[in-house]
C-alpha cells in the first residue's frame, strides 16, 4: 500500500471548511488514493488504491443516528453552505445525518462525490472542482 492514515490525517488537517475540499482530494490523490467511503454514523472512511488495498480510519466520533427518510431538497441546501465554507466538518456530519444520508463516495479518478442513503442508493452526486 502506498499510503498511511497518518498521511491522509495530516492532509485533512489542513481543511478548515468544504471551501478547502478541492485542494485536500487533490492531496490524497497524489498519495495514491483512488476512491474512499465516508460513513456518517460514526465518521470511520475507507480508503481505496487501484490495486484495492484499503485502510480505514476507525470511528472518529459518537454515534450519529442517520434518519431513515432523505430530505434531498434541504440536504442540497446543506450541501451548498458546507462547500462555501459555512459549516465545519462535524456540523456537515450532523446535516446529513438529519437529512438521511448514510454516506458518500469520492471517486477520484472521475473527481466525483456519490452520496447515498440507508438502503445504499444513491441520491445525489456532484463534482469535485479541479
């Protein structure tokens, strides 16, 4: 494996806001990550290369309770004041849990995040910009 949590930590130090995403998944990639998933309940990501090794982080935080109903339209809202900058990580946590998202998948390659529900569907997907 190429990478280490410790490197993946450090870069995500770095961000203080979604505003700083774009240069973090920059960051990762040239670790050698090709795609990770984010679980919300209790923060833990798994990291991917192409060879499909994978480490994770473990639980980064108390459980959340993801609520079994997607709310996308208020998601979406919550979505757009994280990725300017007005929510930190743990409140965006918090966002998604309330509005039904499970997760998400960053797939770096095609620099696109998948976000999904608690029945594994996906329910919005975006671009990462460059």
């Amino acid at each position: 494996m190429k990478f280490t949590i410790e490197e993946i930590k450090s870069e995500h130090q770095k961000v203080k806001s979604g505003a700083d995403f774009p240069k973090y998944i920059q960051a990762i990639k040239n670790l050698g990550i090709s795609h990770y998933i984010a679980y919300v309940k209790d923060g833990n990501t798994e990291y991917f290369d192409s060879e499909k090794n994978s480490a994770n982080t473990g639980s980064k935080y108390e459980t959340l309770s993801i609520s079994e109903i997607s709310n996308l339209d208020e998601f979406k809202l919550k979505v757009k004041l994280h990725q300017q900058g007005s929510t930190d990580y743990p409140t965006f946590c918090k966002d998604c849990a309330e509005n039904g998202v499970k997760g998400w998948r960053m797939d770096l390659a095609e620099m696109t995040c998948t976000y999904f529900d608690m029945k594994d569907i996906d329910i919005l997907e975006e671009k990462v910009p460059a």
